[in-house]
C-alpha cells in the first residue's frame, strides 16, 4: 500500500538556499502565522531557529520578535 504525502505536515532542516526533507509531507506551517504552507512555495525560513515562514514579514516580524526575548 502507498502512502500519501498529500495534507501531511513535512518536517524539514533549513540550510542556506535549501531544505532537507527529514520527514516526507507537502505542506509546513508558518512558525508566525500558522498558515499553511506547500513546500513548493517555500521562500522564507530561519536557520538559525530552524523555523519557516508564510511571507518575508512574517520572516521580519519573527526577527523582531526572536530580538526581544534574546
């Protein structure tokens, strides 16, 4: 039997201008918004936090946040 990736959440490792799938899915989640993200729309992501995100503010915000607290 085959499983779908289709409406799984990917875990995945951020790296510079890439990503590792660790954990087949289609989709991430905004670490900001919680929106949905598939993996072939995929632009913003921290490596630092290891975190992705839905828009460059999102990524901004995030950034903002992360500066605060640290």
């Amino acid at each position: 039997m085959l499983m779908s990736n289709r409406d799984r959440i990917a875990r995945l490792h951020y790296m510079p201008y890439s990503f590792r799938v660790l954990q087949a899915g289609d989709h991430v989640l905004c670490a900001m918004t919680g929106r949905k993200i598939a993996l072939e729309d995929l632009r913003y992501w921290s490596i630092a936090r290891q975190e992705p995100y839905a828009s460059a503010e999102a990524s901004v915000e995030a950034e903002r946040v992360a500066k605060r607290i640290g």
